[in-house]
C-alpha cells in the first residue's frame, strides 16, 4: 500500500482503546473513523483519537482502505466479510470466529476478494518471543524437536467482560480466550499441525460449556510434538510462557516479566552455553505506567507488519489462515476431549 493507508476502527472498547493508540504512533497509518453500539464510548475514543465518530459500522468502512475489528466475536464474520467484500483490508481481534466454519469464511471472502485478512495475535511482537524465533531459526539450539507452552491467568477481575466465559460469544473456554494466543504461538514455532489430542476441565468455575483448563498434544507434519495449557486457575496471576526445544539446546520466553534465555551446546554432552534476554526498558515503562506500554508497542509493531503484508511481504503477523487454524486446533482439542480420540487435518 502506497502513502498513507487510513483505518477504520469497528469497536471502541478496551481493546480498541490500545488499536487507536497503537495506531497514531504507527508509521503509515491514520485512524480517520471509529464507531461503536455505544455512541458516549464511541465519541470519546474519536475525540482522544483526533478522528470522526461514524454512526454505524458499515458507513465507518466507507471512510478507509483498511479496518480493524475490534468486537464480541459474534459479530466479527459479518463485520469481516462486509469489509473485504467492500475492497478493504481487515485486521480482526482474536479469535477470529466461534466456530472453524465461521473463520472459513472470512478466509474464503479475503481470497475472493483478493485483500488481507490478518488475525490480532499481537503477542508475536513480544520482544521475548521474537528473540526466540531468531534463536530457533538461527539454527543455534539445532533442529526443532518439540514445544512447550503455558497461559493462564486466576479468573475473577480477569474476566474483563461476562461474555468471556459466555460459550455462544466465545464458542469455548481458557483455549479459546486466553489459550488462543498461546496456541497461535505453538503453532508460530511448530509449524503446521497435523495432529490433535485434547482435554478439557470444568471443575473450578463451571461455566456452563467453557473449560477452565485445557491440554492439547500436538503434532506436526513431520512428527515434532508440542504440549500445550490454558487455564483460568493460574493462581498465582497472569503469565505465559514458550519453550522450544532442539537438538542442540533449548530457547524460553516468558511474560510478565519480560524475558528470554537460550541454552545450546556446541554438540550433544559437549559445551554448553547460555544467554539472558532481560529487557530492563519494557521493565521500567511497566512499572511506572503498568503492562499498557507493552501491549501498545506490541500493535505498532504488528500494525506496521499488518501494513507490510498488505503490500505483498511475508511478515511474521498471523494471517486470517493461521487465525483459523488456531480456532480450528481449539475445537479439534474439544472434539478429541469428548470422543478420545485424535483429531486429525
């Protein structure tokens, strides 16, 4: 995309509060409408965004050549297709969908007409896990030979909106709230899956219809394992975390603190090394303006790389096919929960 590409923010709720943020300080973009089902909210991030209110979602699109939804996931398969079909780009907040047939469509529709659809997994843009990536593809640690990963959080004041644990909004538990992004990860390091075994749990809040833990084994096309957790009983507070295993070593990344470290031999029971990734700025900002200065830095980066693969370059920012398959793991996991058996693509 050439100049400056103006956005269009569909949802002004505490998400969009960090997209319009992110997007004044990204390079190329310029929020031009934002509309929201709540006019006070709506205005209010339109005023603090220096941009127009527009009544309606579908005369907000009008107004850009890219748009980000923001919304309940209900609404995000006719906000999506609408958009694409209407020659915009589109970037939608995770998880794409409810459902993998609901995702399908929206990949179907940006393929039809021939715009980007990228998926909101804004976590790739951690420092930590993008130091990972490089470790790994760098070849320092050897060949990938599994994954682990983990995200969790204790429940209660993290529960943001009751919709969160609400099955027909969310089509699911942890996996697929906070679980999505970890398993968009796992997937970012292992490659395509292939292979699902799951289980799920509802013993501590008993939602109806939505896990409060859940474990998915996965395997990829060439037979590497990953092992993955979500739960909404991490007692202990919010955090995640990766760790990617080769043949040679390992890498690790984690948040909150932010973090990472490698430990890599020059060959199997020879010399070992190791190396500390600390991130003392991100630190700092935290604690003096808490983890809001993380998260918005993570959507500039991922707004510019959003913007760069528009234009045709492959980034490392999820597109709407990775965002379906994370939707479409969480469900096999589901599935494989229910059944016992393993679920394969």
């Amino acid at each position: 995309m050439n100049g400056e590409t103006k956005f269009a923010l569909i949802g002004c709720g505490a998400i969009g509060l960090f997209r319009a943020a992110a997007l004044l300080q990204t390079p190329g973009a310029k929020l031009v409408a934002a509309s929201d089902v709540d006019e006070k909210r709506g205005r209010e991030l339109a005023e603090r965004s220096s941009c127009k209110y527009v009544q309606g979602w579908r005369a907000a699109i009008a107004e850009a050549d890219a748009v980000i939804v923001s919304t309940p996931p209900p609404l995000h398969l006719e906000m999506v297709v609408e958009s694409l079909g209407r020659g915009k780009h589109v970037l939608c907040e995770k998880p794409l969908g409810r459902y993998p047939d609901e995702c399908r469509q929206m990949v179907a529709a940006a393929a039809q007409a021939q715009r980007h659809l990228g998926t909101g997994f804004n976590y790739r843009f951690y420092p930590a896990i993008a130091t990972a990536k490089k470790v790994l593809d760098s070849g320092r640690i050897g060949e990938l030979d599994h994954v682990r990963s983990f995200a969790g959080h204790p429940g209660g004041k993290e529960f943001t909106h009751p919709w969160v644990h609400d099955v027909s909004i969310m089509g699911g538990g942890a996996l697929v709230d906070n679980g999505i992004h970890i398993l968009d990860l796992t997937q970012f390091f292992l490659g395509e899956v292939a292979e699902v075994k799951g289980y799920r749990t509802s013993h501590v809040w008993k939602f109806q219809g939505s896990e409060d833990n859940a474990w998915a084994l996965l395997k990829n096309k060439q037979g590497r394992i990953a092992t993955v957790q979500a739960t909404w009983s991490e007692w202990r507070g919010y955090r995640f975390w990766i760790e990617v295993y080769g043949t040679l070593g390992c890498v690790r990344a984690f948040y909150p603190p932010m973090f990472a470290e490698a430990t890599w031999y020059d060959q199997p029971d020879g010399r070992r090394s190791r190396r500390f990734w600390t991130y003392p700025v991100f630190q700092v900002i935290e604690r003096l303006k808490s983890y809001r200065h993380t998260v918005t830095q993570s959507f500039i980066a991922e707004h510019q790389a959003f913007l760069r693969a528009c234009a045709g370059e492959k980034v490392a920012a999820a597109t709407g096919e990775e965002g379906a398959r994370a939707v479409e793991i969480a469900h096999a996991a589901y599935r494989s929960s229910e059944t016992g058996e393993t679920v394969r693509f």
